[in-house]
C-alpha cells in the first residue's frame, strides 16, 4: 500500500526533503530579519519572555537546518548575517546570529 503511495505521487521524498528544507530555511531568514535583538533589555518582563521564545524558535530552526538537514552552517550563518544590517554601535545583532551558530561551527 505504501508502495503504491510514493510510486504514484508526483513528488518523490527528495522532492519533498528539499520542499521542507526550503520552508524551514524561509522561515528562518524571515524570523531572522524579524527579531527583536534588544529583548533582553526590556524592562517589561513580558517583552523579555516574548524574545525568548522567539530566539529559541529561531535555534530550533537552525539546528533542524545543520544538524539534521546537514545545511552548510557557516554559509547559513552569513544568510542570516546578510539579511539583517547591524543595528547597534556594538555588534549586538551580528554577534547574536554568530553565537546561535556556536555549537555548529568549531
């Protein structure tokens, strides 16, 4: 039955693996270039716990790309770095999209 399913489908599982990998790498890049790189100096603490989750979302998404999909993690890392300008006079938004490559990248 299975069989029958994957022969008779028009996308093959190569097909699809990359279709996923492209939409995690899309969300990725728009989260990216969406994120509030200052959260962690709110004062409210509800824009604090907001940041947080959104910046583990975006490690989530990182690692299903490099340790799972095996995407290049230093060329993702520049992506990442490309598509958001450094904001802050001390490297804050490019140092964050470094360090969430850390574990990746010897």
């Amino acid at each position: 039955m299975l069989e029958h399913i994957v022969n008779n489908n028009p996308l093959n599982y190569k097909d699809m693996y990359k279709m996923v990998k492209d939409g995690i790498k899309s969300d990725l890049l728009e989260m990216v270039q969406k994120h509030d790189y200052s959260y962690m100096f709110s004062d409210d603490h509800r824009a604090w716990e907001s940041g947080m989750r959104y910046e583990k979302e975006i490690q989530a998404k990182i690692h299903a790309l490099c340790a799972i999909h095996r995407e290049d993690a230093v060329a993702l890392m520049a992506e990442c770095a490309a598509v958001r300008d450094e904001q802050y006079t001390n490297g804050l938004t490019h140092k964050t999209i470094y360090n969430w490559f850390s574990t990746y990248i010897g």
